[in-house]
C-alpha cells in the first residue's frame, strides 16, 4: 500500500469517526443527529429512524394531552437494530 493511500484512508476514518461521535453524543442529550439521515417517521407522535454510515440512531416520541410531543428515550446502535417503542 503507498504512502499517499494510507494517508487518504486515515483521513477517511478520522473523519467517519468524528461523525459517529458527533451523534451518538447528540443522541445521548436528546436531540435529532446532524450526520445521519432521517428514513422512517412512525405516526406514534413522530418517533423517527435516522440512518448514518454504519450506524442507526431511533429518537422514540410519545404523542400526550398535557405537553403535546415529548422525546422519551434515543436509542445509538448498528442498522440491524430494532424500532421498539416503550409501553406505559
């Protein structure tokens, strides 16, 4: 492998990396991703799937009365991972 191969793929995965951690600390506050792409939208309230490369981030909103819509919970995992919405 040359050296200006090595270089571009170190590059690559700084910048990958830094996407990831960007939202997965977004996710971590409660708030929509900035890398990942929103793909499916439920009509539970507005809970979404954002897609981002590699990874999946599901933001679960419930619908109330009294607050109107109010995140409950942000899951960060692998595209594989399940949209499973808390029953109260």
């Amino acid at each position: 492998m040359t050296r200006k191969r090595k270089y571009i793929i170190g590059i690559l995965l700084i910048i990958w990396f830094a996407f990831l951690l960007t939202d997965f600390y977004l996710a971590k506050a409660s708030k929509s991703p900035v890398f990942a792409i929103p793909i499916v939208v439920y009509k539970d309230g507005g809970s979404t799937e954002y897609y981002g490369l590699g990874y999946k981030i599901i933001k679960y909103v419930n619908l109330t009365v009294e607050r109107g819509t109010e995140v409950t919970k942000m899951d960060f995992g692998t595209w594989f991972m399940r949209f499973s919405p808390v029953i109260n």
